[in-house]
C-alpha cells in the first residue's frame, strides 16, 4: 500500500478510536504509507468523504473505528475493488476478529495494513444497503430498539436493562422465511442471516457462514421459554446453539423476512422494518486481511 484513507469516528469504542486510529496513522507513515484522513461529523458526511476518497482512486479505505464505521465504509466501497482496511476502535470488532485483524494492537492492525494482503468477499446485501457481517431481527433487535430509546444507564449497561425488560416481555413472533428453496412459516423468537460469522463483540450466531461461497448463513431460534433463551446465550459464544434442538440452520443465496413489529439490524446499524429481502452478492467486497481467511 502506498497511500491509503483513513476514516475515522471520534465516538467509537467509547472514545477508544482516535487513540487506535493515531496510533495506526504513526505506525503507516513510519512504513513510508502516505496517509491522508477524514471524518465526518456525521454518518451522512462520513460516507460522503468516503465515497470521495474512493472515487478519487485511494489504495484503501481504512474504518479506524467500530462495525458501525465500517458498516458506513462498506457502502462506499461495495463493488468498487478498493479494499478495505481495518483499524479496530469499537466495543465489538466483529470484522477484525472476522478478518484475523489485532484488536488491541493498532500498531500491529497497521502492519497488516502496509503488508497489503487483500481478499475478495462477498457482501449481504438489503436494497442498496450492504453488509459484511450478521443481520439480526428478533429479540436481539427488539434489545437494540430498546436500548436506543433508553436515556439511562449509559455504556454497556444500557443493553443489559434493555435485555432484562425484552426477556420480560418475551412472546412468539410470526415468522415467514422465503429461501431460495423452501418457505418456512413458525414461530421464532430471533433469525439471524449471516453473510460473516459473529456479532456483538465475538458472538458465533452464524458460526459456519464463509464470506466467499455466495451463500447467507441463516439461524432460527425458535420460540420458547425465558430460561432457555437466557440458557442459549452462553453456548452462541462457542457457536455450538446450532447443535440444539431449538435451533435450526440454513443456507440459501436469498432470503425475505417477515415478521410484524420487527426491525432489522445489519453490522450493528437500523435497517428497516421486516419485510425486507436480503441477497449474497459474490466478490462485492475487498479487505485487508491478516491471515487467509478460506
């Protein structure tokens, strides 16, 4: 890499990611890497920067940030053969951890940087929305609904009240599935389409989704007791929900969800409220990766 974009988010990792990101940009410019940087004060005018950097022909895109950067950076790069470059300043890191990037090493995140080793990917994609990690609904996005709209605790206790209140008032939810080859009407308590492997800071929902067979990962959950929700949450660290008698898996290149009430969210980000068609769209994306990822 010669020259390179860094894009950065003041906010992320609670203030971790400018610390990352200087870190990163020393360790770039001491390899002879010529870095420029932007950041937008918004999530509007980050991607329009980004978008920018890309159009004017950088060596890569750099997300010095969380999956919520990257996400935006996936919107500007998707398709273009620019790869993208990743700096972990997040609480989750669900695409270092994906891409074998260091998550408490920018030094080190910048090394891989320089090296330049690129994959092609493939990308999820939501109309012109594209993702590179999970799409969640269900429970675990009506948590999210709730912890944005909580004004109290803040920090990462906001989402345990948030979960606490949803487990509370946990109910079935009407699903219908549309696969490439079957559709699948029940009642789930979360699906979850993966086109990478975790979310949530390492959480193995899709443990067996691989980001270039042009295939979604899908997991269903099904409905059931509180106990057993709260019971499966430990094993999804592992990936092994998926051996459990309440879970079911599959694979398909579409995927429409339905489900009254529920809004989807893809690499942490809102999406849209269900129905919504997601596809695989194969070699969409670039990366810089720390080791093969196949």
């Amino acid at each position: 890499m010669r020259s390179v974009t860094v894009l950065t988010n003041p906010a992320a990792g609670n203030g971790h990611a400018p610390e990352a990101a200087a870190a990163a940009i020393a360790r770039l410019r001491e390899l002879g890497v010529q870095v420029s940087e932007i950041e937008g004060e918004s999530a509007a005018e980050a991607l329009e920067l980004a978008r920018k950097a890309v159009a004017d022909g950088t060596d890569a895109l750099v997300a010095a940030g969380g999956d919520g950067l990257i996400s935006i950076a996936w919107q500007a790069l998707a398709q273009s053969g620019i790869p993208l470059g990743i700096i972990p300043g997040g609480t989750g890191n669900d695409h270092a951890r994906l891409f074998h990037i260091p998550v408490d090493d920018p030094a080190a995140a910048a090394d891989v940087i320089a090296r330049g080793t690129t994959e092609t990917i493939d990308l999820g994609k939501i109309g012109d929305r594209w993702f590179g990690t999970v799409l969640s609904s269900g429970f675990d996005s009506l948590v999210t609904d709730r912890a944005n709209r909580l004004r109290w605790p803040r920090g990462p206790m906001r989402y345990n009240v948030a979960m606490l209140v949803e487990l509370a008032q946990l109910r079935p939810i009407p699903y219908r599935i549309v696969l490439d080859d079957q559709t699948i009407e029940l009642d789930a308590a979360m699906v979850t389409v993966g086109n990478g492997t975790s979310y949530g800071g390492g959480m193995l929902i899709t443990p067996n989704a691989e980001v270039t067979d042009g295939l979604l990962d899908v997991t269903v959950v099904a409905a059931g007791s509180r106990l057993r929700l709260v019971r499966l949450f430990p094993t999804v660290y592992k990936g092994t929900h998926v051996d459990l008698d309440e879970v079911q898996t599959f694979r398909s290149r579409r995927v429409r969800l339905e489900a009254a009430g529920i809004t989807a969210y893809a690499d942490g980000e809102r999406v849209a409220p269900l129905p919504i068609d997601i596809e695989a769209v194969p070699g969409a994306g670039s990366v810089i990766v720390g080791a093969p990822i196949r």
